[in-house]
C-alpha cells in the first residue's frame, strides 16, 4: 500500500511543504508563491486566451454580456450590464488526476 502523502490545509502548512520539497527558507517559498499568483494575474489580463499553468490549468478572464436576471426572492427581472468574469479551467491531466476516466468499453 502507497504510503499517504500528508496534505497541507493553510497557506502556512503549504509554505512549510514546498519550503520543505524545494529545500529552501520558508520566506523564500512564500516569495515563490506570491511571485506565481502575480505572473497568473498579469497573465490572465494580458492574454486573452488565458494564463496556463501546465498540469493544473488555465486561469483566464471571460467576458459576459449583457443579460436579463431574477431575484430568487421576488422573481423579479432585473437587467445585468455586461462585466468580466474571473474563470478557472481545469488541465486534462488534473481531472485524470483527480476521477480518472472510465475504461473504455468494447
């Protein structure tokens, strides 16, 4: 049997993990961290197409257009002014990852 692999929870236990992997200071891995979630903003509002961060997924912003709503409450219709929209895109590999695929049938 696999031996488990134990899971970090809060930003502090993934720190102290890659800190850990990459054989580095804490600080440095925070750094490493925050320096990815900045490359992927920027990355995902200067591309079009997306910000790709490869085996996990794409990060990228999605433009919706104008649209007619209901209030859940009242039922009534309300007009929604077009926006962007923050969207995240698994990899196949990552959902592989995650549910592997069915066997296919013969």
């Amino acid at each position: 049997m696999a031996k488990k692999i134990e899971v970090p929870t809060t930003k502090g236990g993934l720190m102290a993990a890659l800190a850990e992997a990459g054989e580095i200071s804490k600080k440095q891995a925070v750094a490493v961290y925050e320096k990815l979630l900045e490359l992927a903003y920027e990355g995902a509002r200067q591309n079009e197409k997306g910000w790709v961060i490869p085996g996990l997924g794409k990060l990228l912003i999605k433009k919706q257009g104008a649209r007619v709503v209901r209030n859940p409450q009242t039922g009534a219709e309300i007009k929604k002014p077009a926006c962007k929209v923050a969207k995240f895109r698994l990899a196949k590999a990552a959902k592989d990852a995650l549910v592997p695929p069915k066997a296919a049938k013969k």
